[in-house]
C-alpha cells in the first residue's frame, strides 16, 4: 500500500479515516533512518541507493485529496522519455542531437519503478504509454500499489466526448489497467475544456477515473468550470502547473488552495536549467545536497506535490532525496523570492500560446482569455 501522510497546515484536511503525519516528524524519521546506514552515499554524487532510500521512495509522504484518497507527494514525470513530441519545444534540437544514446520510455519506467516511485505521471501527449505500461506490467509491483496519473490532449479535447473517451480507452489498455487513479483535462481549450471535464465526470462515474483534476488552469479557468454547474463535490482534486522558485505564483497558487485543489508542480526542476544558480548552489552546499534537491525540498516543504523528470537512474535516485533535511523559513523565503516579473510575463506568453495548440486553432488568439491572473 501507499505510505505515509503528509498533511501541511495549508492543505485540506484529511478525512476522519486518513491518519496524517506532520512533515516535521517525517523529517526528523527519516533522518533518524539515514543516520543509521554509514554506506548512505553523499547526495551530490549519489549513484546507487541504499534498501531503506528505496523503501522510503515507496513509502513516501502522501497529501490527502478532498475526497480522502491518499496523492503520492512525489512522483516520476513521463515527459520526454523515450520520445519528444512533434510539437514540444525540443523536438527541432532533440532530432539533430546524436551525441547521447537514447533510452526507451521502458528503460526509463522500468529504472523510475527499482528505485521506489510508485506515482507515474503520464499523458496522451508524451506519446509513451504503450512503453510505459510494458515497464509496469515487467515489474510486477501490485497495481494497487501505483498511482497513475493521465491526461487528455487539447486535440482530443477539441474533438469533444467519443474521442476522449476512445482515447482513455487507449491509456488504459496502453498502461495496462482498467483505471487510471487521475485523470486531468492537460490545457484548458477555449470553448471546450469545459464540455471536456464533463465527460471526464461521467467516466468516473463509470469506475475508468478515481478523480478528476485539470493542467494549466488560471483561476478564470477554474471559475468557468464553476459557472457551468460544477457541483463542489465534482471540483477539480488537483490542478498540475509549473511551479518551482523561479515560477512561483503565490496568489494562483493559494486561490487554488482555498478552493481545496491539491497543487501539482511540474517543471518543479525548472527544466534542469537552472542547476547553475547561486542560491541554489550555496543552500546545497549549506546542507550537502544538489541543487535539484533544493528545488525538489522546496516544492514538497510548501505541499506541492513534486514530480520530477530524468531519463538516468541515478538522478532518479538523487531526485528522491528531499525528505531528510529541512531548508528555514527565511531560505524559503529567500527562494520564493526568485521570481522575476519577467518570469510571469513569459508564463502569460506561453499560456496564450498553448490553450489552443495542435488545435484547429493553433497560432491564433481565438477565444483566448487575455485578462487572466498571472502571478
Ligand atoms: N501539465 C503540463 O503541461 C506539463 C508540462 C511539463 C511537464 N509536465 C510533467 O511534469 C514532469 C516534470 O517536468 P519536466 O520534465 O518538464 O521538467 P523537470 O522535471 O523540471 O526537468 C527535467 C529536466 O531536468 C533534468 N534533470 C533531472 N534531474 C536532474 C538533476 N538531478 N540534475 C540536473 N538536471 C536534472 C532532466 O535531464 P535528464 O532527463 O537528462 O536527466 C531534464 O532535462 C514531466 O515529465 C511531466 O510529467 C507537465
């Protein structure tokens, strides 16, 4: 089964049935266990991974849903592992890059799922849920004791109710299994999304989802959904955006955590370009860790859940490593202080952007909201 809980002062409260565990006792736990093996190897250069490392993967804190359902506080992003999809950023430089040997989704999965990560996050999108499942499948861990997360692409959703449920149809016999634990609309497609989340519903209610959540959403979003009769019992459980110091956008962020939505943070690593950072680099070596570990901490010491993203075992590993330490109110301060306005107005661009792409309406401003809350 899936492991300890979570619960932050700033998250839902957990139902009568769920136990919770504060982070502070977690902390000093499993410091209390990497003190006990000498072999523990340092965190920044941190090639393999003691039994109790991988244990404590799999137990993992967990933040409870509103429904009481327990969320894996860390997970393993599926993005660009074994393929890039034609539209991502990338896919123009990853086609000329030879230089370094290409890893299957299954590779990848298969070492994501040995060294403990038990919560995979996945999506029509990334185009490797085949693949993944065959890792899933090859690795024998009891589906239960999985979290899967999908998402339907904009595509899909533009196309309305028989596409999105032929292609759930096709995540689940991809990954293998007749559910998925998550199930999340992965933009908010301007005069769609909404028609979107209601079929979602609906295939809760058939058993195929055990929650609905919504990607890339702006509080306007959100409120859409609301003002088309979403009941509150049929909110959204999570909405899954970037968020790392360098994105941090508190006032989203705490209206969604009012409304009792679960944050997910992707991009938590900041795509790995900022590992050169003079914070992150002097936190790191205050507390023996990599900046990646920084980052990770940071997330999951505000409640985000942290989904982070490596094609190499042993930063898979590393990755992991952000229960033992705790950074001080004022470092987290000082990191949440990291965003530029520069940075929102980059975000806002790329939103604009996105809600309509690989759409028929791809690279047009259609239904666009342009007034939506940034920071
Ligand atoms: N909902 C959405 O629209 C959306 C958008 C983006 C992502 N996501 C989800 O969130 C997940 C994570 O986001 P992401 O993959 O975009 O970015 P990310 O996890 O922030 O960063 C991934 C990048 O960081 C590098 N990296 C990983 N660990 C590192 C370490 N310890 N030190 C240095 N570099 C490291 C990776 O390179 P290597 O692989 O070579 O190690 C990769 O280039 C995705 O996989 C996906 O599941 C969702």
């Amino acid at each position: 089964m899936l492991g300890t809980i979570l619960c932050t002062a700033s998250l839902p409260k957990p139902s009568a049935a769920v136990s919770s565990r504060t982070i502070a006792s977690f902390v000093a736990s499993s410091i209390g266990r990497s003190a006990s093996s000498s072999t523990t190897p340092t965190a920044r250069n941190m090639s393999t991974q003691t039994p109790e490392q991988k244990q404590s993967l799999i137990d993992c804190p967990t933040i409870p849903l509103r429904d009481g359902t327990s969320h894996p506080a860390i997970g393993f992003g599926t993005y660009k592992v074994g393929f890039i999809p034609a539209s991502a950023s990338s896919a123009v430089a990853a086609a000329g890059a030879t230089d370094e040997p290409q890893r299957t989704a299954e590779d990848c999965v298969t070492d994501a799922l040995n060294s403990g990560y038990r919560f995979l996050e996945c999506a029509e999108f990334y185009g490797n849920e085949q693949e993944v499942g065959k890792a899933i499948k090859a690795s024998g861990v009891p589906r239960e004791d999985l979290f899967i997360c999908s998402k339907v692409w904009t595509t899909t959703i533009e196309k309305g109710d028989d596409a999105i449920r032929a292609q759930l149809e096709k995540t689940l016999s991809d990954l293998g299994t007749d559910y998925v634990d998550l199930y999340l609309i992965h933009w908010p497609v301007p005069g769609k999304h909404v028609d979107a989340y209601k079929t979602v519903l609906g295939l809760k209610k058939e058993g195929k989802v055990k929650n609905v959540g919504v990607s890339n959403y702006a509080v306007e979003d959100y409120k859409e959904l609301l003002s088309a009769g979403i009941t509150s019992e049929d909110k959204p459980v999570v909405n899954q955006i970037e968020i790392n110091p360098f994105l941090y956008r508190k006032n989203t962020i705490e209206y969604f955590k009012s409304e009792g939505v679960v944050m997910q943070s992707y991009r938590s690593l900041r795509d790995g370009k900022a590992m050169d950072n003079p914070t992150l680099i002097s936190l790191g070596e205050k507390y023996n860790k990599s900046p990646a570990q920084i980052l990770g901490r940071w997330c999951v010491q505000h409640g985000f859940v942290y989904v982070p993203k490596s094609v190499k075992i042993e930063r898979m590993v590393e990755n992991a490593q952000v229960f033992d330490f705790e950074l001080s109110e004022e470092e987290m301060a000082t990191l949440d202080a990291l965003t530029t306005s520069d940075a929102f107005e980059t975000f806002f661009g790329l939103y604009k952007k996105c809600v309509n792409r690989d759409t028929s309406k791809d690279g047009s401003m259609e239904g666009v909201k342009t007034d939506i809350t940034i920071d």
